[in-house]
C-alpha cells in the first residue's frame, strides 16, 4: 500500500458467503464511506480442500494482511477472523494496528474449538477470538447471548443483530395452503444436518398432508431417509427473493449445543421478512424472537409434530396475520434502516440519515445502551 489507508474492513469471506454479506458487505453498501476491504481469498468458505487447491492465492491474501497491519489505518474493522490459518497471531496484529479496531462476531466462535477437522484442529476459532477480543478497541456482538460473554472481558460491546432488508424478501400475497402443502428451510450445505433432528416429524406431517419440504441452499443430497420428501434448489439472490413466499411454513431446527445458543437467530429473521409463519428451536436469541413474532418454539419431536401440524390446520386469515405482523417487526426492529445509524456510530463514521433505533433489543441480558449512553452492556455474573 502507498500510502496509509483510512478505513479498512477484513473478513475471511466474500460476498456469497451468508455471514460476510449481511454482517459486512450489506452495511459497506449502505454508507457513504469508502473502506478498502481485504476478503481472504473471496469464497464463500474456507473448507480446508478448498484452500489447499490454491496455494499461491493462500501466499498473497497472507502477504496482503501484513501489508495492511504495516499500513496501520486509520479505522479498522475485522469481521469472525483474518485468516483460516491464524491462531490469534493476525488478529492480534491487525487491530492493534488501527488508531480504532473494531471486532465484529456473530456465532459463537469462542466455543468452537475446530473438532471436526484437522485444519480447525491447527487454527481454532476459540482462540483467535479471545485474542481479536483482548485487542480490539470495541467490539460489536450479533446478539446479547455473545455480548455478554464478551462483556465479562471487554467494557466496550455493542450488541448490533444480523439485519435484514425487507425489499430482498417477496412477500407473501397469499396464505391458502399449497397442494400439496409447502415447508421450507434456507441456509448452507453446512447448517443442513439439523432438519435430522426432526426428521421424524417431518415424516409423519408428509403422511398425514402430504407436505414436502423446498431446502434452499445445495442440490447434494445428505439428509438419508428424509430426501424423499425434499425438493431442492440452489441458493442465489434471486431465488431467495422469492422461494420464501412460495412455502406455507418455514423451519428452524436447532441442537441443544453451546454454538446453538449463539446463533443470531437469522433465518427466523428471513422468515418474517417474507412474512412466512414459522417455528424455531428456542434457543438462545431465538426465544426472544419467538416471542416477537408470535410463533411457536417446539423444542422435542412430538413438539415439532405438533407445530407444524396447528400452523397448516390454521385458518388461512391467522396465518396471514401471523406472517404479516412478523413482516412488520422484521422491518421496524431489525431491518438496515434501522440500526444503520448505531452501526456507522461505533464505528464513528458520519451519522446517516435514518430514523432512531430501539435502545436495546429486547432478548435478554446483556442491556445494550445506544452509542451515546456511556458503558455499553451490562455482564450478567459469570
């Protein structure tokens, strides 16, 4: 770099890759601040067969990091991690680089300790993020759940959630019931297991009504028993736009692990902007947002059975009020519009034009003030 650069944003992924876009890109997008952004090698994972087929992509995105370190900008924000192969050691050195360093989380990293590859094993998430957390001068949290672990090592955390924009959502024009009826899930290959949790439930709806199941997100079958009754479709901008107000009940499974508990509750948040009744496991965020948005939190697979079953032998009326009123809260709680003035606050960029955020998101512990209220959580005892 020839000269010093003033903001500069690092994330291990590029814009097709779900965290990196709506925790990054989506908010760069919205700003009219130029940042110089550095995304590793772009993809949308790092899998380490991936990386290993190209070595010398690898040399340069870790050269370009000691080259924005040596640069010490001005602003930094580092999102999840710099590098798939740093233990903490980039991390470190990047945001202690920056007269501000911001650190942006939104899973629960510091429980994840990389058991199921030798790679994770080498370069654990766990770590790097309690060293991104020990240097960075602020840290923003996608949920209270992370930001008040984060507080009990950090006196400066601002819980800012996973946004959504309700003009990437069709909404949904019509409540009647498909034929045969439609539930539907979204998200990576990788998230896909936990409809095998529920695999049960979702065989019997499917021979008491019939109803199949549209998986957005990979055409690889990996579910067994269950694909039967699967139809899937890739995932793209375009398809997402459009595959949610095309289903009758959106699905979200979760196991009962310290990383559920973590999850940003984003796909319960995509449902609602399409205005697409819903149940979720009430997990962590989740049970707040259940709570919001008036929909059922099954937590065994009788439950699940039972869900699902009352959502479809609903009136179409109720379900129509039940997917509008989520549709509604999506937007005035947790759309861009609506957190991008808190956003560009604690980063410190110019205020941008918009109407105020709630003063907290009302999912439990920490309390999260607005920017200009002092001390930014409140731990919860450890």
């Amino acid at each position: 770099m020839d000269r010093r650069p003033r903001h500069c944003v690092i994330t291990p992924y590029g814009p097709g890759a779900g965290s990196s876009r709506v925790r990054v890109f989506e908010w760069l997008d919205r700003v009219g601040t130029e940042f110089t952004v550095s995304s590793y090698l772009s993809l949308s994972n790092a899998a380490p067969s991936r990386l290993a087929r190209r070595p010398l992509s690898l040399a340069r995105a870790e050269l370009r990091l000691g080259a924005i370190a040596r640069a010490r900008p001005e602003r930094l924000l580092l999102h999840r991690e710099a590098s798939p192969l740093s233990r903490g050691g980039w991390e470190r050195r990047l945001l202690a680089s920056a007269d501000l360093s911001v650190y942006d989380f939104d899973d629960a990293l510091q429980w994840d300790s990389g058991e199921d590859s030798l790679v994770r094993r080498l370069a654990p998430k766990a770590g790097k993020t309690r060293e991104a957390l020990r240097h960075a001068d602020r840290v923003i949290a996608g949920n209270a759940v992370l930001a008040d672990w984060a507080c009990r090592s950090h006196d400066d955390v601002r819980v800012i959630p996973s946004c959504v924009c309700l003009e990437d959502y069709l909404p949904k024009a019509s409540y009647s019931l498909h034929d045969p009826p439609r539930l539907g899930w979204i998200g990576s290959p990788h998230n896909e297991a936990c409809l095998a949790l529920i695999a049960d439930a979702l065989t019997e709806v499917h021979r008491r009504t019939g109803a199949r199941l549209t998986l957005v997100g990979t055409t690889a079958p990996s579910l067994g028993g269950i694909e039967s009754l699967i139809d899937r479709v890739p995932w793209s901008p375009e398809r997402q736009r459009t595959a949610l107000a095309a289903m009758d009940v959106g699905l979200m499974p979760l196991p009962a692990t310290p990383y559920s508990h973590g999850k940003c509750g984003y796909k319960l948040l995509q449902y609602a902007a399409a205005g697409l009744p819903a149940a979720a496991s009430p997990l962590g965020v989740n049970a707040g947002l259940l709570s919001e948005l008036g929909m059922p939190s099954p937590r065994t697979p009788d439950e699940w059975l039972c869900a699902i079953l009352a959502l479809l032998d609903s009136p179409s009326d109720l379900r129509g009020r039940m997917g509008r009123a989520a549709r509604e809260t999506a937007g005035r709680r947790y759309s861009y519009d609506a957190w991008l003035p808190r956003w560009a606050a604690t980063l410190e960029l110019p205020e941008p034009r918009g109407r105020p955020i709630p003063t907290e998101v009302r999912t439990g512990r920490p309390q999260i003030r607005g920017p200009d209220e002092g001390a930014s959580c409140t731990p919860s005892t450890p």
